[in-house]
C-alpha cells in the first residue's frame, strides 16, 4: 500500500513517515500523481487552504494490460 498525502506544516509529513510505508507528498508544485497500485490519501484536517488544494488535486489510477 503506498500513501499519497499532503503536508502544509510538516506535521502530516512526520505522521506519514512513522508509518514506514512508501510514500509520494503531493504539494502545489507536484499536484498530479499517477498510481498503478492502491494507495490511501492522508491530508490536514483544517482549513479552507486544503479544500481548495483538493478541487486542482489529480489522482489517476492507471491499469495496465497484462
């Protein structure tokens, strides 16, 4: 399972690190991430900063033919 979070503060970063789970940190200068394996998203629980972010967030799930 890998994580795909954001982090305004550094707090969420610290949170996701402690997991030692594989990571990707989605950011303003990173906001599209291509995944090709499940993946849960953490973000900040606060503020209207991060409902904004999350309207410009793309997550795209690809598949692959085998």
């Amino acid at each position: 399972m890998k994580v795909v979070y954001l982090s305004l503060t550094g707090k969420t970063r610290q949170f996701v690190k402690k997991l030692e789970w594989d990571f990707i940190e989605i950011s303003k200068k990173n906001p599209t991430v291509q995944m090709k394996e499940p993946y849960i998203v953490i973000t900040p629980t606060y503020g209207e900063q991060v409902a904004n972010f999350f309207t410009n967030l793309s997550i795209l799930k690809t598949t692959e033919s085998c």
